[in-house]
C-alpha cells in the first residue's frame, strides 16, 4: 500500500515538474504588435516579434497598443470584442476599451424589415435597410432576441385587384404594395381584399385555378400557381378543384400533413414541407425522386442521407473514429469525428487531434414516434490533471474532469511493496489510481509533449522472492502473481490508459517489460536485483 | 472520288467565305463590336467585357483565402494560404480577433487589386475608339465596390469618356454588377469569428439551421488551427478563413 502512495506522490511531483520545466523554459514575455508570421498582438519571444512594430516585455494586456476592447464598424452597425486596439484603429474602426454591452453604438434592439426581424444595432438595421431595399422599424424596448422573433408578423397578404386592358385581373401582394402600386399607377380601381386569393369566384377576375405548382423563395412549401401566375395555397392534390381552398389564403397549419414527423417528404399529394422536419421544395426528377408528384412538377425532397449503409436525418450528428478495424477506440493515432446530416449531405468534422477532444453522442426519443434521433458533439477531454487526484470522490468529478478510479487489489499491493520503508501515513493512504477516461494522444516525435514522462508513470516493479534448493529447482516463495499473465494484462492496461503509451512485454534477464514508443515499463525483479535496488 | 474531291473543295470556300464575312461585319457594320467588347453606344459592356474574368478571379482568390489577396498571416490550406482572421499563438485560451473590420477589408482589397484592371481597360476603350476614328477625352478615377445582398457592383464614380465624330457623346456612369453573396458569407464569418473570439469554438449547425442555402464546414488541423468553409449550395460559391482559439494541445507543454 505504501508504495502505491509512494508511487502517486512521485507522479505528481513528475507532472508538476513537467509544468514547471515547459513553462519556465518557454517564458513568454514580449507583446508584439506583429509577429514575424504577421500576427498582431501575440504574446511570444522577443525574437519572434517583427522589429518595424511596437513591442513591451509586458504582457499584450498591459500595453497600450494592444489591449483588448470592442471594435466598432460604425458603417457596418457591428461591434466586435476582443480586438486589439491597433487592430481595429488600423483597420478603420472606432475602439473601446468597454466591453459591448456597454457601448451605446453597440446596444442591440429589435429590427423589423418586410415581415423579417433581427436583434441588431440601430446602425445595422440603417444598414439592412439599404441593403434589402425596404423601410424598417426598429424598438429599443425589446431586449432579447426570442422576444425579437416572436414580434416578426407576417405581412397580410390578399388579392389586388385592378383593370388592365378592360379586363379585371389581379395579383397577390401585401396590403402596402397594393397601395404603392395603386399610387403608381394612379389608378383609381385598385382594390384590396386582405386574406383572399385572386381566384375567388366573388372578386371575378380573370384568374383561375390551375394543377401547376412552384417554390417560393424563402419558403418551404411548395404551392399551387393560379392561370394569372399568382402564388395560391400550399399543394395539395385532394383540393385541386376545391373552392374553398382556392378562394381564401390558408395558413399552414390549416393545410396537409401539417403534423407530418417527415415533413411530408416525398409525398404525392401535399407540398407542406417543413426544412426542420427534413424535407423542402424542389423540383422534381426522376433519377432522383422516388414518387413523381400527382400534380405539378415539384416535390417535397427528402433531405435525410445515406452514409455506410444507414440512413441519418436531415439535422441528425453522429461520432466516427479513424480506427475501423480495432475496436479499442482510443489506441494510439485514432481520432474522433463528427458527421453532420444537412440537405442530404454528409459532412465530417474532425475533433481535435491527439484526442484532446472526443466526440461524444446521444439517441434522443423522438416524440410520438419509435424512431430516435442522433446528437453528437466534439468535447474536450480533461485528461490533464487526473494523475493527481487521490480519492474516487475527486477523480470521478464529472465537472471536473475525465478520468477513470481503478481500485488496488490490497493483497498484491502489499506485496508489491518495494518501498516499504516509507512513513507516509496510512489514513492518507490512496486505494486506488486514477486514470484518464480517454487515453489521451501525444506527439511524442517533437519532444515537446512530455510523453515519456507521462507514459512512466506507469512503470512499476513487482517483487518476487525465490528460496534456493540444493537438490531441486529454485521455489518461489513470494510474488508467484507478478510472473502472472493477470499481473502483465493489469500493468498493461494501466500503462496504455496513461496516453499513447503502448503496453508489451519482453522477458529479458531482468524481466523487463518494456512500453512501446514511449517506454513505460514494469520490472520484474530478482530478489537480489532487488536488494540492490 | 472525283464527287469527293468536288465536296471538299466547296466546302473549303464555304470557309474561307465565312471567315471573311465575319471579319468585314466585324469592320464595318456598326454594333457587331458588341459581342466582341466595343459597341459605340454602350462602352459599359466593353469596360465589363474587359474586366469580368479579372473581377471573377480576384473574387474567388480573395474568397478562398480568408479575405485577403495576399494572406499575410495565413495557414497553408492543400496549398492554398488561407488567412487566420482569429489567431491565438498560445494554448488553453481563446483567440485575438485580427481582422475585425472583415467587409471594408474586403472592399478595400478588391478596390486596390482591379484598380489597374480598370485603368488598363478604360485605357483600351479608348484605344477602340480612337482606332476607329474618333477624337477622344478621358478622366479616369478610382473604382468603387459595393456590396449588396446577392451581388456586387462596381462603380467608376469619377470616370468620364467623351468622344467626338460629327456628334459629341459623353458617357460618365460606369457600372458593372456581378452575382455573387461574398458579403452574405463575409457576414457569417464574421459572426463566426465573434464565437471563435469569445468560447474557441462556433457550432456549424447554427448557421445551417437559419440559413438552408448554406453549408458551413469545420476542419480541424493538426496545430489547433479550424478550417472554416461557408458554401452557398444553390451557387457553390465558398469563403473559407482560418482560426485558431482555445488549442488543447497534445500531452503537457504550453
């Protein structure tokens, strides 16, 4: 037990000096205002600093030059934290060493344009204004974005109803471009029906039904087009010569498969796609749909995706690893990734090298349904100070860190012993190591990662006694277990959980066992070797 | 075989009569210049005949290289240097925004690479002119690029042309517009680079969630350093920039 402690107690003292050697002999101490790679404001060796720029043996904090503050684009209406001063000055921005929230210019409202809304700064609502071309409306009086959102109301659109060429047409539009247009044309017969479609038979225009259907920018539904070229009702083949339905504007919640857990993807008779349900508008093809709409010639595309023989949906992230031949996820070189399901498409986001992030997931139950969908998410892992903790209760801090409490198996460890002239306290006494959950990876070619270090924590030393006879062969008389194939699989094991620390076994005379690339090691030692020791 | 030799030959003069047509209408009927660059009446299609291949290209190597035309602090990206617009040397913290302002960057690197573009093309307008008898007044000012939501205009504010044969015609609104949503990327790095700046890291979906048309890529390299790609997937048209922010790095060091 003793020289379990022992041998904690080492281990610390080891990754504390690591931390001191790396970072006492790197010592950052100059703030350059550029780099000799073209940084701005780094914290780096006065060599690295470009000698046209400022620097101080300061830390880039402390200067003048490249304190931290808010850049404001007084053109843009952006605010953006955490730049340098020279950096913004240079550029062209105006800078505060307040944070944004602070910043009069940077106080963000409620911006109406169209039936759009966005939580921006008044500037940028100006901007946005210009930029789309419509007037805005912007509320200093509400605070946060989802407040923002829900005041977003749809502007009332009805049919718009004028003369042209003696005949009595109409277009859809919204109330302010029927007026707009009313005053254009100065036209006096121009009027507005809020709600309606131009094919009411009531408002008697020239427009008519029809079975063809299109997208709307901006939408996802596909709807039917009235004979005038008017944008009538979301798709839906059963009220293809309903009255009703091709006389007043319905909402989509009133139109089909409005509760449609696929978004009505690939559905013949309803266009009420949804993106968020994993379909949208698009015209249809015959190599690449499956069902041929019953009317029109656009579909509600299936955007869920095929990857390795299974099929995610639209929105759906899962993990993957780079070692698909090994089941041991995290042996040395492998890597975690994130695959993302968007539009019908795969994509795939490595985690962090060296497995200093790890990508975790969960199967969330989807609602009224048997069908579950996958979230996933690189994560950092928190290997780094595991090493150091000596109870269970610490080690297992999931809000802490990452790491693993092995248990002692007492008896061994009394016999493993090889210090046991140590007086540390028994009521100190750790029962256990404590491990990274994830071994972590090392770049141990550069020399820079510590990872010999790291691996030798590992290393260990089992005592075996042997007791000689004269006429028959030696007997063991203590430590028959640390020639056990259970005893190499255990240090083995605690060997690779330390990192890329790989874990094999060669009996030489001294029973050295020797660890990979990074050599940790457990001796087996004679009981003279041991003496000597 | 003598049909044969015939054939041939007739289509031989069939050529060189074509051939020779189209240069004769290229000399002498007025507007057939127009699909060639010079049409009297509208130098602006010459000017944006002149330029558009420049404009395109300068477009997708400022769109594939963080903003910049010439990175100057960049990660070599399968061989393409793709400029770090948050950067951080050290480990365990979050990145420095190092181009805050990336829109006037942007404007300010397009006006300053086509501005001999346009001098050079305003200076061949008036060569064509010239060459074709007329007596020709130029002054020449700086370009102007203007972002809109979907596309970019160029505007020549100061540049004037007037040319005289018989009559006098004076043209002084240079305008060229091209299709391309580099200010709707440049906006959603930017926004990418507020998250980069403040947790070391951006969610990808986000963006994809409120913008359908989008594809926002991360490529995490082997130094800490996150490759971003924003792809329009109606026009492919793609702007990629490099950060690096809150590095864990492999084993203890710094």
């Amino acid at each position: 037990m003793k020289k379990e402690k022992v041998f904690l107690i080492i281990g610390m003292f080891l990754v504390a000096t690591i931390f001191f050697i790396t970072f006492s002999s790197s010592q950052i101490s100059y703030c350059c205002e550029k780099t000799t790679e073209g940084a701005s404001c780094q914290n780096v060796a006065e060599i690295q600093c470009n000698t046209n720029y400022k620097k101080a043996p300061t830390s880039c904090e402390s200067t003048s030059y490249c304190k931290l503050g808010t850049c404001i684009n007084s053109q843009e209406g952006t605010c953006t934290e955490n730049t340098p001063l020279v950096v913004c000055e240079e550029n062209g921005g105006v800078w505060s060493v307040e944070p944004a929230e602070n910043l009069g210019q940077c106080q963000l409202g409620c911006c109406s344009i169209g039936d759009q809304t966005a939580f921006v700064t008044q500037t940028r609502c100006k901007r946005l204004s210009s930029l789309y071309g419509l007037e805005t409306n912007y509320r200093t009086d509400i605070n946060s974005e989802l407040e923002c959102i829900t005041t977003s109301q749809p502007n009332v659109e009805g049919a718009c109803v004028f003369t042209r060429e003696y005949e009595r047409t109409c277009l859809r539009t919204t109330k302010k471009e029927c007026g707009d247009f009313k005053a254009d044309a100065g036209k006096e017969d121009v009027d507005f029906f809020e709600g309606m479609l131009c094919t009411d038979e009531n408002l008697g225009t020239n427009c008519g039904e029809s079975q063809q259907t299109t997208c709307v920018e901006g939408d996802d539904a596909v709807y039917y087009l009235d004979t005038c070229g008017n944008i009538a009702n979301v798709y839906d083949s059963s009220k293809k010569t309903d009255k009703d339905y091709w006389s007043r504007i319905f909402d989509k919640f009133e139109s089909c498969g409005y509760d449609s857990l696929t978004g009505n993807a690939n559905s013949k008779t309803c266009g009420n796609c949804d993106y968020f349900f994993g379909s949208t508008c698009k015209d249809y093809t015959t190599w690449e749909d499956s069902e041929r709409p019953d009317l029109g010639n656009y579909i509600c595309a299936d955007l869920s995706c095929e990857y390795d023989g299974e099929t995610y949906e639209h929105g759906e992230t899962w993990c993957g690893t780079n070692n698909i031949e090994s089941n041991d996820k995290y042996s040395p070189g492998t890597s975690s990734y994130r695959y993302v399901c968007y539009n019908g498409e795969v994509t795939i986001e490595p985690c962090a090298d060296f497995r200093q992030e790890v990508c975790v997931d969960n199967e969330i139950q989807i609602e009224g349904s048997s069908d579950t969908y996958s979230v996933a998410a690189c994560v950092v892992n928190r290997w780094q100070n595991c090493f150091n903790q000596q109870t269970q209760e610490e080690c297992t801090n999931d809000d802490e860190r990452d790491c693993e409490w092995v248990p002692f198996d007492t008896d061994d460890v009394v016999r493993r012993g090889t210090l046991s002239t140590t007086t540390v306290s028994e009521r100190d006494e750790p029962n256990g190591y404590c491990i990274p959950a994830i071994a972590p990876g090392f770049d141990f070619w550069k020399g820079t990662t510590s990872a010999k270090e790291v691996c030798g924590l590992a290393s260990n030393t089992c005592r075996v006694v042997y007791e000689d006879k004269l006429l028959s062969k030696e007997k063991i008389v203590e430590g028959e277990e640390c020639l056990s194939e259970e005893w190499r699989l255990a240090q083995e094991a605690m060997c690779v959980s330390m990192g890329d620390c790989e874990g094999g076994y060669s009996r030489t005379e001294n029973y050295q066992g020797f660890a990979g690339q990074n050599h940790s090691s457990y001796n087996i030692l004679s009981e003279e070797e041991f003496k000597n020791e | 075989m003598g049909d044969k030799r015939g054939q041939v030959t007739i289509f031989i003069i069939l050529a060189i009569v074509i051939v020779v047509g189209a240069v004769l209408a290229y000399f002498f009927i007025p507007g057939f210049g127009l699909t060639t660059g010079l049409s009297v009446e509208n130098p602006e299609a010459f000017i944006e005949s002149c330029m558009e291949d420049e404009i395109e290209m300068a477009l997708e190597k400022i769109s594939l290289r963080g903003g910049s035309l010439e990175p100057e602090h960049f990660f070599n990206y399968y061989n393409n240097p793709v400029e770090y617009l948050c950067y951080i040397n050290q480990n365990y913290i979050p990145c420095i925004v190092q181009q805050p302002l990336l829109i006037n960057h942007l404007k300010s690197e397009l006006d300053e690479s086509l501005q001999p573009v346009a001098n050079s093309c305003f200076n061949d307008l008036k060569e064509s002119y010239e060459d074709k008898g007329y007596n020709v007044e130029m002054k020449q000012g700086k370009i102007d690029t203007e972002f809109k939501i979907k596309s970019i205009l160029f505007n020549f504010p100061n540049y004037e042309l007037t040319v005289k044969k018989g009559e006098t015609l004076k043209f002084d609104s240079f305008n060229i517009f091209v299709n391309n949503n580099l200010y709707e990327l440049a906006s959603i790095a930017n926004s990418i680079i507020g998250w980069e700046s403040t947790y070391g890291d951006a969610e990808t979906t986000v963006y994809m969630n409120y913008y359908p048309h989008l594809k926002v890529e991360k490529k995490k390299q082997g130094d800490g350093t996150t490759i971003y790609i924003i792809t329009n997937r109606e026009t492919n048209k793609k702007f990629q920039f490099a950060s690096r922010s809150l590095v864990f790095p492999p084993g203890y060091s710094r």
